[in-house]
C-alpha cells in the first residue's frame, strides 16, 4: 500500500486548563462518530489557565456542529495529511524535497507505529498547500 496525501481542515479552540474540560470537547465530537488522528492540547503562553486545543479530521455536519458546540471553529491553517508506509528518514526525506522545491513548512507533527507512518505538515498558503501535494505525490506516488 503507497502513500495518501489529503488536505484536511484543523479545528482549533480555546480549552480550559482544568481536569476533564479536554475528555468533554474530544467526547463531544467522538460521540458525533469522529475518527480524530490528529491531536494537540497545549497551554497558551499568555493566559494561565487556559490552552489551546487543534483536532482533525472532522467529516461532515453531525461532526462539524459537534466541534462548534464545545467551541472549536474550523481554522484557517493549511494542513496536508501523508499517511504510508515508514522507513528510515522518511521526515527529512519529506522536508528536504519540500525544501528544494521552494516550499516553507510551517509546522510538522509525525508519528510512526506498525510499520506504518502520518503526518500533518503545515504550510503558509493554500497554494503551497497544491504544491507540496504534487511535489510530494511525485516522490511518494
């Protein structure tokens, strides 16, 4: 099996720092049949007590009104999703051929289990966006 490279939307909203607010908002939105594997939950660095909160992918209303309810809005960051099989250099691999072609990444999480890899890479424009999926559709196929 090759790689699949989507452009997802992040949703992203203000979480209280407190025991059980984020088991509240990623309840929410499972219980509405999200499938999340992108999550991040980290402090604000200029509001104690409080964090942020970034979630995808999110498909359709049930999912989506179910992230509006507890506060998350559809962000504006542009993400590529690269799901596919891991090897050995595979993230620097991805960054340098994006770097050659020109393309800035914004921000990169990865993980890899299984003998399987995902990332969601982050970039500055949703023309990079286009261009970092066919730059990298090329390579990974």
């Amino acid at each position: 099996m090759g790689f699949e490279i989507t452009r997802v939307d992040a949703w992203v909203g203000e979480i209280e720092d407190r025991p059980g607010a984020l088991g509240v908002k990623l309840g929410t939105v499972m219980r509405a049949g999200a499938d999340l594997d992108f999550m991040i939950a980290r402090p604000l660095a200029d509001g104690p007590g409080a964090g942020v909160l970034f979630i995808a992918p999110l498909h359709g209303p049930e999912q989506t009104g179910a992230a509006e309810e507890v506060g998350l809005r559809k962000s504006r960051i542009q993400l590529l999703r690269i799901e596919g099989p891991d090897r050995p250099g595979l993230g620097a691999g991805l960054a340098s051929t994006l770097a050659d072609a020109g393309i800035n990444i914004r921000g990169l999480s990865g993980t890899a289990l299984g003998g399987r890899s995902l990332f969601y890479i982050r970039f500055d424009s949703s023309d990079d966006v286009v261009r970092a999926a066919q730059v990298l559709t090329q390579i990974l196929g």
